[in-house]
C-alpha cells in the first residue's frame, strides 16, 4: 500500500446435546447441495487487505445484518485495525464467522509504504448476522470492512491522519483564522520547545521492537500552544497516534517576528527508542 491505500442445542427431554460443525462453502457443494453465497461472499474475504471500518481493537466483534458493531468495543488507531481473514464458516443458519489475525501496519521510509505485519498471536474472530441475501451481505461486509485505506476510511480519521492523507485539506475554525502564520525559517525567530510530555510506547510496538522517529507538522500560536497538528512522516504501531496526543500537551516560546510573538509553522520529531537515552 503505497502512502498517500460451535453452537449447541440442549435437547431437554432425551438429554441430547447436538453439536453444529462448522461448513464451508466447497464442503457444501461437495455434498451435493447448494452453493451458500452468502458464506461463498464472506470467503471472499480471504487474503484481502482489510482494515476495520471503527479502528477497533477488540479481538470479538459481533455485527448485525446491516454491518453495525453490536457493543461498544475498544477503538484506537487504524495502524492496528488491520486484520487477515484467514477462514470463514457458517455457525449455523444465521450466522457467519469469520477467524484471522490482527495486523499492525508499519511504514518503511526507503520505499515510502506502509507494510502490513501479522500480529500472529493476536487473533481475531468477526460473527456477522447473515441477511440470508449474498448482496446484502455484501453491502454489511462494506459497511465493516475497508479493503485499503480507501477515501471514506480516510475521512473518518483523525485530524492529523486525515492532513497527512490530503496536505489541502481545510483545518476547521480555530483561533487561527485570519492569522498570518510564518512558516519559511528568516521570516521569523521560530518558536522553542518549553515544555514536552513524552509519548507512550504501545504494547505492540514493544513486542515487536519498533523503534524510530515520528515527524509531526504543527502550528504554534502566539501564546505557544500547539494547534493543527498532522503527521508529516509516520512511523505506524499506533505510535504515531501516541505522538500525536503527547504533542499536544507540549508547550513552546512562542515565535517572534519584530519583536512581537506570532504564529509559527514548524516540524517536530517524537523518537521512539526501547533504550531512551538523555535528549
């Protein structure tokens, strides 16, 4: 992706208890009955660069027909809210379950990509309700799934990712607008940092001995706050996600330009290091 893409039935009266085995689509057409599409729609699935429509990071999601969360799972960053559809099986008439791993994404700066990476003892495991319709089953897959990082995926992120994706995009209103804002270095004496709040490493990245630099964009008001935060060059992990609420505690001597404090574009950087040295 290039940057810038067993169920069981208590039978109460004889004491039976009958175990659904789960089936796929080929087991089906094997025994001779038809095809299901609606499984054969969620085997599709299988091998595509899926991300999760709600950046979540729960390891069970249930979804009705319509593609809807059910619950209120725990959300965070879409670097880990990738996932591999390794399986899918019916669970009975109503149900399709979908098992795989979660993915974390990592961006690799000499061929400015980010790359995806198996979190293989992360597992995952999705149950959507089946419409008993393979295109409305479709449209839920949609509705749950981006392949790639496609625009509305993009729209639904954050400020800082979503400026990232489109440097053109207008930032809402703030106490900016209608402010000159000097980014070229001699224009103005460019702002300092006076006070930083250092970043949270995540469990994966720790895991997984990621280590780098986050690069960040910001804007630094007359009072030297930070405002219109965006990532300029990502790191992936979540890490950047963690910069990016660490970066906004910071506090900075604000700019100056004849003497008077202005608003200031400059790029900080955020390093993540499983040894931190002295800064």
């Amino acid at each position: 992706m290039r940057a810038r893409s067993a169920k069981s039935f208590g039978w109460a009266a004889v004491l039976i208890a009958v175990t659904v085995q789960p089936i796929s689509a080929q087991q089906s057409a094997a025994a001779g009955v038809p095809e299901d599409l609606s499984l054969r729609a969620a085997e599709l699935l299988v091998g595509k660069a899926l991300f999760l429509r709600g950046f979540y990071l729960s390891n069970d999601l249930m979804y009705d027909a319509a593609g809807r969360v059910q619950g209120s799972p725990k959300v965070g960053d879409w670097t880990l809210a990738a996932v591999n559809v390794q399986k899918a099986e019916r669970r009975g008439a109503g149900e399709i379950e979908m098992d795989g791993v979660r993915v974390a994404i990592r961006y690799n700066v000499d061929s400015n990509e980010f790359v995806r990476h198996e979190l293989k003892d992360d597992k995952v495991r999705v149950v959507v309700k089946d419409p008993g319709d393979a295109k409305q089953l479709e449209t839920a897959f949609a509705a749950m799934f981006s392949i790639g990082i496609d625009p509305a995926y993009q729209r639904a992120m954050p400020d800082y990712w979503r400026h990232y994706f489109d440097p053109s995009l207008a930032w809402p209103k703030d106490g900016l607008n209608g402010q000159t804002i000097y980014f070229l270095y001699g224009s103005a004496d460019q702002s300092k940092v006076e006070h930083r709040t250092e970043a949270k490493y995540g469990d994966f990245a720790v895991r997984d001995k990621v280590q780098g630099a986050v690069q960040m964009r910001m804007v630094v008001d007359s009072s030297g706050a930070p405002e219109r935060i965006s990532v300029a060059r990502p790191l992936g992990y979540g890490l950047d996600a963690s910069a990016a609420e660490a970066m906004a505690k910071w506090r900075f001597v604000p700019g100056t330009r004849d003497g008077s404090s202005v608003a200031t574009g400059v790029v900080v950087e955020e390093q993540f290091s499983l040894m931190q040295g002295p800064r």
